[in-house]
C-alpha cells in the first residue's frame, strides 16, 4: 500500500515538473493586468466537470489576493448567465481536450456580446478547436492519468490547478498585493485573523526603521 501511495504521489509530482514554462505564461499575465488592473474589467473563469471545479477554484483565488473574477458555468451562460460579460473582460478557458463542446459555443457566444474579448486556454491538447479561438495557450503537457482506468481526471487536473497557483502568485507579485490588501478582501477565519496580525507586525517593523 505504502509503495503505490509513493508511486502515485511521484507519478503526480512529476507530471508538475514537466508542465513547459513557456512564453504563454508571461502573455497570459499580461492580458489578465490589462483587462482588469488597467481596463477595470474582470477575469471569467469557465470549464466543464472536473474542470469547471478547477476554475472556480482559480476564479474564487484570484478575487482573494486582489484581481476580481468570477467563475461563469457554460451551460448556465446559455440561459441568461452571459448577460456578466462585460466590456474589458477576460475568459480564462479550462478544457483538458481542448474539444468541450460548452466551452467552444461560450466562445462564440461570448464574442457576439463582446466581440474582441480575449481568450486564455489552459489544455493538454495546444492542436484543438478552442485552440484556434484563444489568443494564449498555457499547456499543461498532457500527463497520462494516475487513473488506473487512464479516465478519471486526476494527473490532468492537478497540472491546472498548479498552473492556476502560478498564475495568481505571478499577479499578487506584479500587483504588489500585501497582506493589509488580503485583510480587506478575507476577513473571516482563520486567515483573516492571520493577515490582519501580519499587517500590524509589518507596520510596527515600519516604524522603527
């Protein structure tokens, strides 16, 4: 038992190490900074099953370190749901194929509303339909999955999680966001009570310099 947990845990972790670092990441930070730190618009986080968990995952992350997003189910957004499209927005789009065919309608629907809205993919499959309707691809490098059905995404959405972290850490620095910024936006629990303490240790520090 302990040996398949280490293979498994091994077989995930390096599926992390081979996610391609790549100039996507770099564009993608750019565009999210544009359209809502310069433009005041918002990040549209979207995805379908496993993936849809993932994005609101990333949606409800950044909202909490200071770039406003919200998470956008594409089947709702046939039903009135794409009315939260505004100009300046920008779709983060999650599809391990790159063939959801809720997502590739979402883009077509949202581009009618707002026609030059851009369009970030996170995929394991950068030659696809969706692929051809983003303005970025961030890949995850297509790990098989630890499933011993090679089905269940499991491998697949841990690459996307991680690069999600990447993503929000990358802006936090690029925004300079404190955690006086933290404490405004979180001030429940446990972490809010946290960024608050910090808060004040980094103000005492402050003042005796």
């Amino acid at each position: 038992m302990k040996e398949s947990i280490l293979q498994l845990l091994n077989a995930e972790a390096e599926a992390i190490r081979k996610i391609p670092v790549e100039e996507s990441f770099d564009k993608a930070l750019e565009m999210i900074h544009t359209s809502v730190h310069i433009n005041h618009g918002k990040l549209i986080a979207s995805g379908m099953g496993k993936a849809g968990q993932i994005a609101i995952n990333i949606a409800t992350t950044f909202s909490s370190t200071g770039t406003p997003a919200v998470f956008l189910h594409p089947s709702d957004a046939q039903h009135g749901d794409l009315g939260v499209i505004q100009e300046n927005d920008i779709l983060l789009l999650i599809s391990n194929s790159g063939k959801t065919r809720e997502i590739i309608e979402l883009v077509q629907l949202a581009r009618n509303l707002v026609h030059h809205i851009p369009v970030i993919l996170i995929t394991g499959n950068p030659e696809n339909e969706l692929s051809h309707l983003a303005d970025t691809i961030i890949y995850t490098g297509n790990p098989d999955e630890v499933c011993p059905l090679g089905l269940t995404p499991t491998t697949s959405t841990t690459t996307m999680t991680v690069i999600g972290d990447v993503l929000v850490v990358m802006m936090m620095r690029k925004i300079g966001f404190t955690a006086g910024d933290y404490a405004k936006r979180h001030h429940g629990g446990y972490l809010g009570h946290k960024s608050r303490i910090v808060t004040i240790n980094n103000l005492v520090k402050d003042s005796g310099k």
